[in-house]
C-alpha cells in the first residue's frame, strides 16, 4: 500500500471539514483542491531532501484584501475585483516556510466594518453560536482557524478588525507594530494604519507566523 502523506492527508482533512461545517460564508474562493494537494506533494519532496520549512504542512487563510497569486483579490466586492501577479509579501513568507494556502476569506466589504456581516458573500457567524456575529472586518479569517479548518489565517486591522473577530471566536489575534510586518499587496482600508494581522489558535503558532512575516 502506498504511504499517504501527512501534508496530503492534512490538506484532505481541511476539505473534509469545510464539507462538514457548511459554513461557505466564510470563503470568497477556495483554491481547487488540486492545486493545494499538488503543493503538498512539492513541499513533502522538499522535506525529504532535507529542506527545513519551519510552518510545513500548516493550512493558512488569507483575508480576502490580501492578494494571493491565482486567486481574485477582491476586498469583499465583487466588481472591484482583479488578478494580482503575486502574493503579497506577508502571503509569500509563509508560503516559503512551508504554509499551503487554502483560500481567501470573507470579509466584511473593503474591510470597514466590525461585525461581519456587510459583505455580499454573505454574513460570517460566530463560530460557537450562528446567532451572534462573527466581529468583522476579519470575521472568515477568524472564523475558519476557530472552526478548524486551517491552523493560520491572515486579516487586517485597522481600528479592531484583527483584534475583535478573534475575540468573538476564542483565538489568538495578533496586530504586530506598524510596519513590522509589510503591507504591500494589501487593499486599504486606512493606508497610513493598516497591518497585516495573524490568528491562530494558540499564541506560541501566532508568534512563529509573526516573527516570518517580519
């Protein structure tokens, strides 16, 4: 019998949860299933070599103002849309330490916004309770990592967005100091204040993330 991986069988168990928990609010676009699988198969051959990726084999998030190559940026609206030539450099750190992308995340449109539920991708709940908001601007980043689908997400914070989602939802939501961590490749709510924030479910993973973004 061939050996499945466990970055393969990571990946297919994140596909397995986001099937159980019917929550496709909290995605803007997933990316397909055999892209992602064919990474893992790529960053699994890396590790055999010898290769050291310190977040290999973590699912990651990103917030859907954030641009991941292959996937629309969209900001939480559809007709802004477009197709960014790469990821941004918070989303390319992770990347290279070994963190396979899921999908972007919704938000709450241009991420004005602290509950979650002004997005035409729909309203992103609670977590634990579908009839208390999700916190916004943040809330499917949030909400994902909660639910555990992925193990890392992305959001931006502004005035609360990275901070209060997390709070609704029982994780770890870190804004770094500004201009720790770079902002390109992010659409702005306020570009003079903007960060790029990370959750996770517990602070020591939050911080490692942090600390290779910067």
């Amino acid at each position: 019998m061939p050996t499945i991986s466990p970055l393969l069988d990571r990946v297919r168990d994140a596909h397995a949860r986001i099937d159980a928990v019917r929550r496709p609010e909290l995605w803007i676009d997933l990316r397909p299933r055999y892209d992602v699988e064919a990474e893992a198969a790529r960053l699994d051959a890396r590790l055999t070599a010898g290769e050291r990726l310190p977040l290999a084999g973590r699912l990651l998030a990103v917030k859907g103002n954030i641009d991941v190559a292959g996937l629309p940026t969209t900001a939480g609206c559809p007709s802004y849309a477009y197709e960014p030539g790469s990821d941004a450099p918070a989303v390319a750190r992770l990347r290279a330490a070994g963190a396979l992308v899921i999908g972007t995340t919704n938000l709450d449109q241009f991420a004005t916004g602290l509950t979650g539920t002004c997005s035409p991708y729909g309203a992103v709940a609670c977590a634990y309770d579908p009839d208390r908001v999700g916190g916004g601007s943040s809330s499917g980043s949030a909400v994902a990592v909660a639910l555990g689908i992925v193990d890392l997400a992305l959001g931006t914070d502004t005035a609360g967005s990275g901070r209060v989602p997390a709070a609704f939802n029982g994780v770890f939501g870190v804004k770094p100091t500004r201009g720790l961590v770079p902002a390109d490749g992010v659409v702005p709510a306020c570009a003079s204040l903007d960060c790029v924030t990370v959750f996770a479910r517990t602070l020591p993973e939050a911080g490692q993330a942090l600390a290779l973004m910067a």
